[in-house]
C-alpha cells in the first residue's frame, strides 16, 4: 500500500506553515508543496519595505531556510502552476501536462492585486507590488530625483512611498476616496498619518480618481479627473488585493469572497482544507464571516488545518492582529474595527508620533490601532481575547498606566 500523500497547492506564509506543522504533528506519508514562483517561499511583508529599498535581497526573507524543508522531507515543486482539481480522482493537473495524485488537499492561494483599467497602464514604468518579481521590475526605476506616483492610499502603498522618499525620490500619492486608509482606520488615524507622510515631504493627494498615464514607451505623468497632473517614472498601483479562487471555483468548491471554510478549515470537500488570505471563515469573536488579509491569520490558520489533516482538529479562534512599518512608526492593530460608533484615545494624535485608539460598538470592544505604543497594542489584544469589559474613562485617563490596567 502506497504512502499516503498530502499535496498544499501554494509555497505562501500559510502553505510552508501547513506542510512544517502537518510533519510535527505525525503525517508520515509525502508532503509536496507546490508553488507558482521559481524561488523558494520567502517573506512578503518585507517586499513593500526592506527589500523594494535593496537593503535585503530574496536571501535575507524565507519562510523557512531550505534546509528546514529539506530535512522534514517536503518536497518542493517550484515555477509550476496547478490549473485543475479532478475530486473524483483526486488527481491534479499542473500548467506542465503533468498530474499528481493526491489522498489530502490543502489550498493556500493567496490572493493577487486588484487591477484598474487605465489608459496607458501597459507602459514602462507602471508596476503593481505583491511578489518578488514586482520589486525586481520596479528596482531599475527607484534612483534620487525621480518622480514616482503611488496609487492608492492603503497600507502597502503608503508603506512604499515612504521607502521612496526616504531613497529621496519625489513620491505623490493619489487616493480615490477623501482620505487614505478610509476603509480600515478612523478620520483622526488617516488625519495622523496624511501629517506625518507630509513632514517627510511625501505629497498625499485624495478625492484623486486617476484617469490615465501618459507617456511615448515610459511613463512620464499622471493624468487625475480633476485636471490635474503629476510627473512620474514610476507608477506604482496599489488599490487592494483580491483572494485566488479560481482553482476552488473551477473545482466546483463553495466560494464566496474567498474560499469558505468551516472553523476545521475544511472546505465543501471533506479531503480539501484551505487557508490564508484565498479563505472566509467564521470569526466566534465577531460572529460573523471574515476574510483576512494577514501573516498572523495564514500561519495560525494553516496550524489548524495541518491538525485537521492529522486527525486531530481544534477549532479555529485567533484573533486578528496586523502590523504597519512606515519612517520609525510601527502601526499594531489587534482586531476588527468595521462596524465601530464610538472611540477612546490614549495619547495625543495632533503631537508627536505615539497614541493609540480603542475602537467600540456601543460599550464592546472591537479593536485598538496602537501608533508607537505596544503596550496598549498587548492591552486591546488581552481584552478582545477574553471579551472583557474595560472602563471608558480609565482606558483615556494615562495616569492610569497600562500595567494597571492589564492588572485590572
């Protein structure tokens, strides 16, 4: 009888996790992880920062060192892309012509940028950044002096245009909706960090919808509907990430925003489980359906899948947290803020680069963006997790410090 075969399509945060963890957790049988890129898994959050500035390289950020892979005995399928799923066979079908059996699936997809339809977005110069690749085309354009635009005002374009001006090249971005990070933080949040990034002499412009780029082969400026232009030899895209289903969905696995899972990570096929940012999953701390878009939730969850896969499931429940480095300001948020009505602030937004924002529903905690302040950051965290109450007027009052609080 042959050796039983767990094959993760994705050599992603969540898929290197899930084949690491399936092996400690006692699968005997193969592990193949297979990956569309032609390098070994690595790092993504490092790309918008670390590695598009050139101060690390594709060496300095694995997952994993190879040799780690290498000696829990996974092997790696690497520039191959899986086209289809076959459930009754469990066989898959790589972009090669070549097949692989499998007795157990794991999906860790990921997701890819959301695109935008723009006249001239096929010159030179206009790049999107998610993978390695991206930065590798974007590198030859970043020098002191050029222009770049960044467009969209969330956190990977936010987090690229400070590397570039901090390279010292003129960095304009352009946001669509009246101010950057509108969907995922509170006016004086967007308010803090539209005044840092100017102090630093990157220009923010919103209520910008861009309309075209212009140029002969290479970029040369950015055209917005208001009339207004801005000079550029880099264009850089940056308007969200949508989740990689389509394999899922061709597989005739249930989809909706995201591959859904049940809190084993098991999707509509009991012998197929997915995790990482191509999932939606249920979240017991919010009641509700969730896509998340973060390392913490691709290596937690993949934990749980690789426990399901052994036989052995505990139910998913991690809190959500996410991390944001932009100049020497590193942004922690524990939780979910969507659906908030009130706030409580520690610190002074409008002085210096250090308070933190506890976002409520009412008198329930939702979530807490902490600016320099990982105190208050461990505090929302113990506080989401255990559902506690807290006192308004204490959690403002900084008299009060955090211990006591934590303490409390």
């Amino acid at each position: 009888m042959s050796e039983p075969t767990c094959v993760i399509v994705g050599a992603s945060h969540a898929g290197t996790q899930l084949a690491l963890s399936l092996r400690q957790g006692g699968w005997a049988g193969r592990i193949v992880l297979i990956g569309d890129e032609p390098v070994n898994p690595y790092q993504r959050p490092p790309l918008s920062k670390d590695v598009l500035s050139g101060t690390k390289s594709l060496e300095h950020i694995p997952i994993r060192p190879a040799s780690v892979l290498e000696s829990a005995g996974i092997e790696l399928v690497l520039g191959r892309r899986v086209e289809a799923i076959d459930r009754d066979s469990k066989r898959l079908t790589l972009d090669d012509g070549s097949s692989l059996v499998y007795d157990k699936l794991a999906l860790t997809l990921g997701a890819h940028p959301a695109t935008i339809s723009l006249t001239g977005s096929d010159k030179h110069g206009v790049y999107y950044l998610r993978n390695l690749a991206d930065v590798e085309q974007i590198q030859p354009y970043i020098d002191v002096g050029n222009s770049a635009v960044i467009v969209g005002g969330g956190y990977i374009g936010l987090e690229a245009g400070a590397i570039l001006r901090q390279i010292g090249m003129r960095v304009t971005v352009l946001e669509a909706l009246p101010r950057v990070l509108q969907r995922v933080t509170a006016p004086l949040v967007s308010t803090f960090y539209e005044r840092l990034h100017y102090q630093k002499g990157l220009h923010i412009m919103t209520s910008s919808l861009v309309t075209s780029i212009e140029g002969d082969e290479y970029v040369e400026r950015v055209f917005c509907a208001d009339g207004s232009e801005f000079d550029a030899n880099l264009v850089i895209i940056a308007v969200g990430v949508l989740p990689n289903t389509g394999l899922a969905e061709r597989a005739g696995l249930r989809v909706e925003d995201g591959i859904l899972v049940d809190e084993y990570t098991c999707t509509s096929d009991p012998d197929i489980v997915a995790a990482g940012d191509c999932t939606r999953h249920y979240n017991p701390i919010y009641r509700r359906r969730v896509r998340l878009e973060s390392v913490q939730n691709a290596m937690d969850q993949a934990r749980t899948a690789a426990a399901t896969l052994n036989g052995n499931p505990e139910p998913y429940h991690a809190l959500p947290w996410f991390w944001s480095d932009q100049y020497d300001v590193k942004l922690q948020i524990a939780g979910l803020s969507q659906g908030y009505d009130n706030v409580v602030i520690r610190g002074n937004p409008d002085i210096g680069e250090s308070f933190a924002v506890f976002y409520f529903e009412g008198d329930r905690l939702l979530a807490v963006d902490a600016i320099n302040r990982p105190g208050e950051f461990m505090l929302g965290k113990k506080l989401l997790m255990q559902g506690a109450d807290i006192n308004k007027a204490r959690l403002a009052d900084e008299s009060i410090t955090v211990k006591e609080l934590l303490g409390a």
